[in-house]
C-alpha cells in the first residue's frame, strides 16, 4: 500500500514541471529550446514548456545559448533565463536591455559577434566588418575603414582606454596581415559610433569601437575549449571569493600562416602568434567592484623557407609582442553618482632582421593611462555627464636600409603627455520623448601647441510611439604620434586633425524585434595629415621620383557626405540580422581634389542567422564594395599598362564582394556540450584583389609597376567547441 501512494505522489509531482524560457539579456521568449527533465520537449512559440518526468535535475539548451542546469525542489513554475555564449552570467541583475539602443547605431554582442567574427580568424574587429556602412576590402587585415576615412582615423577602446595597436602584425610592413589581439570569447559587446564621437572618447576624430570585457561566471566553474582550421584555444572562468567576485581566462594560439602561405601570392604574407589574457572581478562592497585585467600577445614571421628569393630590405624575421594591465573601479555611492576609473599600463616591442641577419626595424612603444568617466543624477529627468584622461608615452623606434651597409632611414625617441577633460549635461523631457544633449571636451599636448576645444550638441525626439527622429553634430581632435612629431620625417610644427561631424536620422520601429534606420550625414576634415613629395608623379610632362624623407604636413583638407539605410531584425527565435546599403563620396584637397584613399562610393553589408532546430543554427554573410583608389598618382594606357600621372587616385580596384556560409551544430549531454561548426568563405570563387604598392618606377618612361595580391579563394573551414 505504501509503495502504491509513493508511485501516484511520484506521478502529481512529474506533472507539475513546467515554466517559460527567454532571452536574459531581452526577456524576449526563446522557442524551439530543448528542456530536459528525465524526458525531451520544446518550447513553443511563447518559450512555454510543461511535460511529465521525475528526474532531480532540469536541463535547458539552445545552439548560441550557455546549457542551462539546475536541481527540480519544490513543484511549481520555472522562468529559465538563458545566457548568450559570449556574455557574463549575472543572476542578482534584473534590468532587462533594449533590444536597439538610443545612442549607438549599430552593435554586436551574442551569438552575432562570434559568427562574424568567423571560423578562421575569430576576431571581433572582423565582426565589425560586417556591421552596417562598415568598409574593409582586405580579407588579411583587421583594420576596417568607415565613412572615407581609414582605420588610423578611428580608435579601438577597451574598457574607455584607447589602444595603440592592438594586433598580431608585422611591425614596419603595412602590407602584412593583421589579426586582433582579443578574443570573441572575452568581450561582452562590441559597439560603433560612426557619428559624432561621445565627449567619452578622446583623440580621435571619425569613429569610435567600443570594446567591453565581460565578468566570469559567479556560480560555476566553466571550461571551454575549441580547435578550428586557423587556431586553437581554450577559456576558463569560475566564482571567486564565494560568488563575491569571479575570473576568466583565454588562451589561444594560431596557425593561420599556412592557411594564408598556402592561398597569398605573396611569400610569409602571414605569421604565427598566441595570446592569452584574463580578467578579474571582486566586489568590494555591495556598491563598489573592482577588477584586474591581463592581455598579452606575441606574434613571429620566419621567412626561412623563401630566404634566397628576399632582398636585402626585405624582413626574414620579425618578433612582436605586446602587454596591456588595466585596473578598473567602479563605484555606485548614494546620491545618483557612478564613478568610473581605470588606470591601465602598455608596452610594445618589435624586431625585424633581414637574411643577413642585420637589423631593419625595430622599437618599444609604452603608455601610462589614467581614464575616467562618471555621471550624476541631477533630478529625475536629468543626467550630467562628466570625467577626464591623461596618457604619458613614449615611442622610440628606427627602420634601416641596407644599401650595402646599414643606413638609417628613419627614427624617433621622445616622450608626450596628453590629457583632456569632457562635461556633458542630457535632459529627458515629454515623459522621455525628447532627450537633449550637450557638452564639450578640452585637450591638450605637451608637444603641441595650444589646447583643443571641441563641443558636442544632439537632440533626439520621438513624436510616435515607434518612430524616432535624432540629429547629431560634433566636433573632435586628434592629435599626431610622437613618430610624425619627432621623427626623421616628422615635423614638430604639426596641428591636430580638426573634424566636424552631423548627423540626421530617423528610425521606425516595425515591432520589438525590428527597425529600419534611415541616416544623412556630412563630414568636415580639416588638417589631415599628408607627405607631399613621398609618392612619385607627373609634374609639369616630366616624371618626378618620390622622396623617402618628405615630411609629414597638414597640407589637405576633406569632404565626406553620404547616406546609410539599414533594416535589422534581432531576436532569440527564427530570422535575425540586417540589411544594409551606404553611399559615400570623400574627398581631400590640397592642390587639387582628388577621391579619399578610402573612398568607396558604395557599400553593402548583409547578415543573417537562423536557428532552424534548438541546436542546429545557420548564418550567412554578405559583403559589396565598389572599390577604393589606387592610391597614388596613377593611369592606364593600352594593354592594361600602369604609369605615373599628374591626377592623385584616379584609378580604382576592382569591386569587392564576397558570400560567406557558416553552420552550427550543438550536441547537448548532461555534463558537457560539443558544439561543430563548419565555414565557406567566398562561396562563389570570386576573385578579390588589394592593391598593394608600386613595386617600381621607370623615371625616364613614366612606367609603373604595381603590386596587387589575391585574397581568399572559396575557402572551407570546420572546427569545433567542447563546454564543461
């Protein structure tokens, strides 16, 4: 008779499981997750789930998501509230985030920014690539382009500090590959300003990468390991100090050279690297949290093999290695402040050596940084803005030609001080339909004269409950690098780079998950940075070879406008991605107007995931470009031949595009999950080209010739990831 009540209590208690799975970072519902309890069943389409079992343990997975587990007590209902893989796991936070966000265009976090980042780079600044008038033509390098204006002109901050040169590279070769530092698998979210850069982001003038580590998990301890085609890592994060704090560590190492060795047209183009990094979270009181974080990378080119066929300037072997420690604080105090403080340290060494073993190049770069950035509650309607950073560096550095002997062609060994201070002050009026804001910053350059003031202004207004109106205008400055200060071909006399930026938007919300955004914008350069004389022309119907020692000079001044329309859907379920198109025309003046080097007249970026079975998802990418310039003073006569001209960037490259396909696929058991992925690159086999350099100038004809490389054909990849 016992054993009979025992069996029919057993039987209530099974049918009582049931809950409501949805997105943690949304709480948008989540269908077609696997819940396991003793027995399988999906969520519908409200991210419902009720089903018979008696096991102890409720299990939750979905293809993107971390494995939900955790022990069946007391009947009732669930909420299960899942993780993206790429972000922290913080269960004692409810604020639930806005599908799309006011302030930036454009972001990536979740299952978004490790599918861009692709099969064979994993690399975050390649998932930027891809976002909505993002231009980048070079499937070698990292370094995208934005709006007509090159990467030299954005800045990449991690954590509010700005980085110097955050990648495996070879330094003192600008047609080397290039590969970021970070991993997909430690940031939080990715975001782009291409408008007006926030008062936040110091000495920079075109566009703003914000980068955020994300915390460990405070519950568990978590392995992750994966292996692709290109390189092989591991990660690691657990609680720490009981739940108070927690830890993450990653550590990956390459082989992507003899993927790229394998497919370039040019020898060693690639190099081999690792990096590891790690990143510490404690919280000193209920109100103040700590952390501690370590990126360090080292990268290597050995040219060996192809060692007879290089000249005597051209680099056999190259070390590279960089260190970032950055110590952050955050503090939430009564009265509506937060107060934001990281003091970060960073250093860069590089060695190049040519096949007789003399050196080439070769430098240390360091920085310290102080940043911070705080706000204040003035009322309910009503936040003030404000913070400031110092950065004191220093870059010594030398390039040699060996003609036979050892001559030095350039070098620089100095030091700087830059710091700036930024206020801003935002009303929200209307019961939030009109947001207001203002502010300026101040900065200043112990090299160069003066200080530089530049203000900010927008207004936002939503006049229906799903359209909103925005209009952005913006000044900023950016100073130049101690290497065009105080090298051989420097100048000390050289001004900030003066931009000034607006901007006009409307979004219209079609539902929750969708918008389309319409922006106008219009970009003013004044004192951009060029060498007059550097590039070989036609002057006067006679051929003039370019000098290695022209100096830097703020000789030109550029025009950029354009139009971007974007339509983007994000979900946890079905459809998610975007659509985009974007025109620009950028020019610079000197002498004479001529297209930008990074003009590229029109840009198309297209993203799509789906997740057709909880653990089966797919995405495709698409990417078109018409082209930048042949930069230099270049024409075409017949039979395709190349020659110097007296017209800068006149010629272009043929146009980009390329369609990349990718697949994942999780198994899911109950201690682990295996997660496959497979990768084409380029699809269809098209054939993309970079322009390199002129390789050399007859100065009697006028011939050039020029140096193109081809990127990557149709390309498989496959690799895979194992969670504990």
């Amino acid at each position: 008779m016992l054993r009979f009540l025992l069996f029919i209590a057993s039987i209530a208690h099974a049918a009582e499981i049931k809950g409501r799975v949805v997105d943690a970072a949304t709480n948008e519902p989540i269908a077609r997750a696997l819940v396991r309890a003793g027995g399988d069943t999906i969520t519908t389409a409200d991210g419902r789930f009720a089903f018979d079992a008696t096991a102890s343990e409720l299990q939750v997975s979905c293809v993107g998501y971390r494995p939900f587990r955790m022990p069946l007590g007391q009947p009732g209902e669930y909420e299960i509230r899942l993780v993206p893989d790429t972000l922290r796991r913080d269960e004692s936070v409810d604020v639930v985030a806005p599908v799309f966000t006011q302030e930036v265009s454009v972001n990536l976090a979740g299952q978004e920014l490790r599918n861009l980042a692709s099969v064979i780079a994993d690399d975050p600044l390649r998932a930027v690539q891809g976002l909505p008038g993002v231009t980048s033509n070079d499937d070698f390098q990292s370094q995208p382009s934005l709006r007509g204006a090159g990467f030299d002109r954005l800045g990449v901050y991690l954590d509010g500090v700005l980085l110097h040169s955050p990648f495996h590279t070879v330094q003192g070769d600008p047609g080397a590959g290039s590969l970021t530092l970070l991993s997909s698998d430690m940031l939080d979210q990715v975001e782009l300003h291409s408008g007006p850069i926030p008062v936040s982001f110091a000495d920079r003038g075109a566009g703003a990468i914000d980068m955020r580590y994300r915390d460990g998990d405070r519950n568990r301890h978590r392995v992750r390991a994966s292996a692709s085609a290109s390189n092989a890592g591991v990660s690691l994060e657990g609680p720490f100090q009981k739940g108070r704090g927690a830890w993450l560590a990653s550590v990956r190492k390459s082989y992507l050279q003899y993927l790229i060795n394998s497919t370039s047209d040019e020898a060693g183009l690639a190099f081999g690297f690792w990096d590891a990094q790690a990143r510490l979270s404690y919280d000193i009181s209920r109100r103040h949290r700590a952390s501690l974080s370590l990126l360090h990378g080292k990268s290597a080119l050995d040219r060996e093999a192809v060692a007879n066929a290089l000249g005597l300037n051209s680099i056999l072997k190259t070390d590279y290695s960089m260190v970032i420690v950055n110590a952050g604080s955050r503090w939430t105090p009564t009265g509506g402040f937060l107060f934001q403080n990281n003091f970060a340290w960073m250093r860069e060494r590089f060695a190049n050596i040519n096949r007789q073993a003399l050196p080439i190049g070769g430098g240390h770069y360091g920085e310290w940084v102080w940043n911070s950035d705080n706000s204040w509650q003035t009322g309910e309607h009503s936040t003030l803005y404000f913070g400031a950073n110092i950065r004191r560096l220093r870059d010594d550095f030398y390039f040699n030609g060996i003609q036979p002997g050892v001559v030095r062609i350039d070098q620089a060994s100095g030091t700087a001080k830059r710091a700036g201070a930024h206020i801003a002050q935002e009303f929200r009026l209307w019961n939030g339909r009109v947001q207001l804001r203002a502010g300026a910053r101040a900065d200043g350059h112990s090299i160069v004269p003066g200080r530089q003031f530049t203000p900010v202004a927008s207004i936002g207004f939503t006049p229906l409950s799903k359209t909103r109106l925005t209009m952005q205008w913006g000044q900023n400055a950016q100073f130049p690098e101690i290497a065009q200060l105080l090298a051989r071909i420097g100048n000390r006399t050289l001004s900030p780079i003066r931009t000034a930026h607006v901007l006009g938007a409307i979004e219209q919300r079609l539902n929750e998950q969708t918008r389309l955004r319409f922006e106008v914008w219009r970009r003013h350069d004044r004192q951009l940075l060029y060498r007059p004389g550097f590039e070989p022309r036609q002057l006067n119907n006679r051929y003039v070879a370019g000098s290695i020692l022209a100096p830097w000079r703020n000789t030109q001044n550029g025009e950029a406008r354009g139009m971007q329309v974007f339509l983007q859907r994000r979900s946890a379920n079905r459809l998610s991605g975007w659509l985009s198109y974007a025109y620009t025309q950028a020019d610079v003046t000197d002498v004479q107007t001529s297209p930008a080097d990074f003009d590229q007249r029109h840009t198309a970026n297209v993203f799509a995931t789906y997740r057709i079975r909880p653990t089966v998802n797919l995405s495709s990418r698409f990417s078109y470009g018409s082209g930048f310039p042949l930069r230099g003073f270049y024409r075409v006569e017949a039979g395709n031949n190349f020659f110097l001209a007296a017209q800068r960037n006149q010629l272009r490259v043929p146009s980009y595009h390329r369609w990349d396909l990718r697949a994942n696929k999780t198994y899911v058991k109950k201690a682990w999950h295996l997660t496959l992925f497979a990768e084409v690159v380029n699809i269809y086999n098209h054939r993309n080209v970079r322009f390199d350099d002129f390789r050399s100038i007859d100065p009697r004809t006028g011939a050039a010739r020029l140096g193109f490389d081809r990127m990557f054909p149709i390309l498989p990849s496959a690799g895979l990831a194992a969670e504990f």
